[in-house]
C-alpha cells in the first residue's frame, strides 16, 4: 500500500449569519456572546467546516448532503452528534483521523479564550488527543459581513490516515 492509499487531506468551509435570540455554540462548546449563529441546526460553524474536511478525505458526502437543512429531524440538531454520524462513515471506510487544523474568522467575539476548549471538544469528537487539533481565530479586519460582526466562517483541514488493526 503506497502513502497515496494511505493519508487523504480534505478541506472544509462553513459560514453562518450571527442574530439575536440564538445560543453561539461553536466547536461544541457554547460561547457567552449577545448573538448566535442562524442555521437549521445549532450552526456550529466550527464542527459543520470540521465536519466536511473528514467526510471530504474519506471521499463521502458533504453534510450537507448527509444531513440535509430540507429534513425537519435536523431541526436544531446538536452538530456533535452529526460529527459523531459522520466519523462512523468514516471509520467503516477504514480512516481514522490524524489531525485537524481550524481557522475562525470572526471579529467578535474575543475567541482566545475559548480556542483550547474548543481543541478539547473537538479532539473528543474525533478520538484523538487534544494536540491534534489546532484552533486558531481571526478577524477580517473590519471588512466585509465577517469584518462587520454579521457573520462567523470556518475553514478546516483535515488529514485521516488508514487504521490499523
């Protein structure tokens, strides 16, 4: 088995609106912060990006496709959970994840003092140890509806390797 049969990278973007009225929940932990994250689920910018970047590598579905915004069992779905569905198909394929490396563009809020407990979560989700996971956060600099405080994106990279055993 050569190493291109045996490491995949895959890439992942989510972006939400930011209201009122909504928890921000973001690398499955809930942030303090006036506004939330608009989506049919609990818009966890961070996992859906995470999400994508393993299914990517794996060659499956996007969550998009998996867990369609048209179904109402999705209806406020808690994105741990799809996380979970999703690692499960990746697992049967015969992947386990090797690291994740996350970028969070937002103006606000303040992210650092949460990005380690994001790792936390998300190393959790994905059963690797916390090291593997990078969180790191952004601002657009005042530009654009990121810039503006309107809206939070995500990107994510993710490599998976063959399982052993």
């Amino acid at each position: 088995m050569s190493v291109v049969d045996t490491v995949r990278v895959g890439i992942g973007y989510d972006i939400h609106r930011l209201v009122e009225g909504r928890r921000l929940v973001m690398g499955g932990i809930e942030i303090p912060h006036a506004k939330g994250l608009l989506g049919h689920s609990d818009a966890d910018v961070v996992l859906h990006a995470v999400t994508d970047a393993i299914l990517g590598a794996a060659g499956l579905p996007d969550i998009g496709d998996l867990f369609p915004d048209s179904d109402p069992s999705y209806k406020d779905a808690d994105s741990r959970k799809l996380l979970a569905e999703a690692m499960e198909k990746v697992r049967a394929k015969g992947f386990v994840v090797n690291n994740v490396d996350i970028i969070v563009h937002a103006e606000a809020p303040k992210l650092s003092p949460y990005k380690r407990r994001m790792a936390e979560s998300i190393a959790a989700l994905i059963h690797v140890s916390s090291d593997q996971v990078s969180v790191k956060a952004k601002t657009n600099e005042g530009l654009g509806p990121l810039g503006y405080a309107d809206a939070i994106a995500c990107t994510a990279v993710a490599t998976i390797v063959r399982g052993i055993g």
